[in-house]
C-alpha cells in the first residue's frame, strides 16, 4: 500500500504513525460527523429523486461546505426529517408592496 502514496502521503503517514498529528475537529463537528455517518451508513435500499438542477447544484455547494458527499447529505437530511431531528420552519409572510 505504501508504494502507492506519493512523498506527502509517506511523510503524512509516518508523522501519524509517531503521533505527531492531533485533530483539529471540535466535539461538536466530530458528532456531526458521527451522526451523519450513523445516519447513512446501513444503505440497504436504492432511490432515485428528480432535483431541478438549481437545488441540486445548492445541495452539492452545502455538501462541500459541510465536507461531505452530496448523496451523504441527501440521505442525513432524510433521516432526521422522518425521525424528527429536522423539522419544516413556516416560510415567513411576504412583505406589503413599498413597505420595509
């Protein structure tokens, strides 16, 4: 396996291997990880949804910021909502015209 890494991956590796490194993740990023992992991790069903293209590109962009895979996101999203860890907000009132 080692002979596949490239040099950065060698030295990252060994620093690791000598406990050099130490994570910089916070305990509450690390249970969202955890959660997220949880959430998705017994995949014994396949779906296909139809997205409009504009959501599709918003979901990947909030994957990217959240540093996972959109479908890894897609399928967190979906447990909490149906296990009520996620819950709709009413979409607030639209303004009269010419008021602020």
């Amino acid at each position: 396996m080692h002979s596949r890494m490239d040099n950065e991956e060698r030295e990252l590796l060994a620093a690791f291997e000598r406990g050099e490194l130490e994570s910089i993740a916070s305990k509450a990023e690390l249970a969202r990880i955890k959660a997220a992992a949880r959430a998705t991790a017994i995949k014994d069903r396949r779906v296909n949804v139809r997205l409009s293209s504009g959501d599709l590109l918003d979901i990947q962009a909030k994957a990217m910021e959240e540093g996972m895979p959109y479908q890894t996101l897609i399928a967190s999203v979906l447990h909490k909502y149906v296990t009520g860890r996620l819950s709709e907000h009413p979409a607030p009132l639209p303004r009269p015209a010419g008021k602020r």
